[in-house]
C-alpha cells in the first residue's frame, strides 16, 4: 500500500515539475531571470572594476565595522 502511495506522490511531483518547467520556458520566465542576473552580474563587475572612489571605501568601511558591532553587541550582552 505504501508504495502506491510513494509511486503516485513521485509520479504527481515528476509531472508538476515538469509542467513548471515547460510553462516556464515557453513563457521567457527562465530567459527573464537570467537576463536580470547577467546584468546585476555586469552592473556588479563593472562597480568592481571601476577606479577606487568613495563608494570602495564606504563598502570595506561597512565591511570591518559591521562584524565589530555585532561583537560589541554580544559582549554587551554577555557582560549583562
């Protein structure tokens, strides 16, 4: 009885996929989110590469202080 059961559970689950991503794909949803990543990626890579202005520094800023609050947060904490 069990293994009807996990059969019929697999088969719904294979064909529902499968229906997802056909849907998907003859929609353009897939082709949508990659074109968004590929230029978030672009955008990103471009910030990278870009001369070190202000923004670089605010961004490691952010980065080093970031972790050095949430230390101080937990010692405060842990101290009572």
């Amino acid at each position: 009885m069990f293994k009807s059961a996990r059969l019929i559970v697999a088969l719904g689950l294979i064909g529902g996929v499968s229906l997802a991503a056909i849907i998907g794909w003859v929609t353009g949803f897939f082709g949508a989110i990659a074109d968004t990543v590929a230029d978030l990626w672009n955008d990103f890579m471009g910030w990278v590469n870009s001369p070190l202005g202000w923004e670089h520094l605010l961004a490691g800023a952010g980065v080093l202080i970031v972790p050095v609050i949430v230390l101080v947060l937990i010692f405060a904490i842990a101290d009572g």
